[in-house]
C-alpha cells in the first residue's frame, strides 16, 4: 500500500474496554506494592539514630513507601476503572466504596509513616483481591494459578 493510499484511506475505528486489549488483570501488583508499603512502614517506626547513615536509611526508606504507594493506587486504579463492569457491581454493591477506600488509603501512605494504616491498605487489598477472583469464572483463571 503506497503511502498516499494511506493518508487517503478512511480510517477505522478499534474499541477496547482498556486503554490495552490485552485481558490480563491481577491486583497481585498492588498488593505486592501495598506489602512494601507496610514493611517501610515498621522499618521506619524501627529506625534508630539521628546520624548520617541513619538519615540516609531514613530518607531511602520513605522513597520505597511512597513510591510503592503510587504504584498500588495505579495499579488499583486501573483494576476499578478497565477490569469491573456494571455486573460486578450488581454482585458487589459496595465495590466502588472499596476501591475510593484502597485509594485514599494508598494517599495517606504517601504522606505518613504509619504501621496501622499502611496494614489498612494490605487488608483492604486483601479484600479486592477476594472480590476480583470471585468474579471470574473458572475458565478465565490461568493455567499457572494453584488451585
């Protein structure tokens, strides 16, 4: 096809219910994401000294907590927005409660080093988690997934 076929030819338009058609959604991200949260968390509470090396670790720590918080809410955000539809919600009436709970949890681990609620997210994703596999079907699940 010569290039002034291209640019004349109509174009045709693709849908997806993603930004990428690719089917494959796991919260296991954000929760992996959400554990790193929780231990800089206790490593942060844990942290003894105020010399040099001490503020170093300090400092390291609180770059992991609040990236990996970043990335639980990406990664819970793209679940809630591209992977439950109206039937999930009519199966789990409270789902959309759930997901503004797991982000506004992962926000509040940005800004504070705090073990309780850094747990909150972990649980919380926990819960996500039940609710996301409950709603495949069997054969959805893939063939590596124990159980």
């Amino acid at each position: 096809m010569s290039l002034l076929d291209r640019i004349l030819r109509p174009s045709r338009t693709a849908s997806a219910h993603c930004d990428g058609p690719c089917g494959v959604y796991d919260p296991a991200s954000a929760r992996i994401a959400a554990e790193a949260v929780l231990s800089m968390a206790k490593k942060l509470v844990a942290l003894e000294g105020d010399d040099l090396a001490a503020e170093n670790t300090r400092g390291r720590f609180i770059a992991i907590k609040e990236e990996q918080a970043q990335l639980a809410k990406q990664e819970l955000l793209i679940l809630w927005t591209d992977y439950f539809k109206p039937p999930h919600l009519e199966a789990n009436p409270d789902i959309h409660n759930i997901f503004w709970n797991a982000a506004k949890l992962c926000s509040q681990n940005k800004v504070e080093v705090n073990v309780e609620a850094a747990q909150a997210l972990v649980d919380t994703i926990g819960e996500i988690h039940n609710i996301f596999w409950a709603s495949k079907s069997r054969d959805d699940v893939p063939f590596y997934t124990a159980g």
